[in-house]
C-alpha cells in the first residue's frame, strides 16, 4: 500500500517536471519571434535550460527550412513521448503492488 503510493506521487512528480519543461520550451520559442534583451534574468534563464538539448537534436537533424527552426518541435514530441512512457511505467509498477 505504502510502495503503490510512493509510485503514484513518483509518476505525479515526474509528469510536473515533464509539463514544467514543456512550458519552459514553449515560452522559449515564443521570445524568438520577438529580439528580446539577452540579459534579461528570463531570458538568460530559458536559453541556459533549453539551449543544451536543442543543440543537440540541431546538430544532429538540421531541421532549418526557410529560417525556420523545428528543433523545438521534435523536442517537444519527444518530451510527449517520454512522459506518457515514463509515466504510464511507474503507474503500471504502482498497481502492480
């Protein structure tokens, strides 16, 4: 009883920090419609959390078509995937105690 609600507060949590990082990127490529300030604390903030992994999916699937990046969007399919899988895991091993 104890280990099924330990597993179910685990899979909560970890679906928060999947949505969390989800609107992280979003607001992310949002302010690159726009020239906001790179000194701004947010903006600083938002590069220095989504830059690293989208540097990564860049360098390796150059999705750039007509100045247009969709990086952010493989990102964000691959965040989706990832927290129903993760999620739908640690519920399924909760119900299984």
């Amino acid at each position: 009883m104890i280990l099924r609600e330990f597993f179910l507060a685990i899979a909560g949590l970890v679906d928060l920090v999947f949505s969390i990082y989800v609107f992280i990127l979003i607001a992310r490529a949002l302010i690159s419609w726009v020239n906001p300030d790179p000194y701004n604390q947010i903006v600083r903030f938002l590069h220095s959390a989504t830059d690293p992994i989208l540097y990564r999916i860049q360098r390796l699937i150059p999705l750039q078509f007509g100045g247009i990046d969709f990086s952010p969007i493989v990102l964000l399919l691959a965040l989706s995937f990832c927290q129903r899988m993760i999620t739908a895991l640690l519920r399924s091993i909760a119900y299984s105690f």
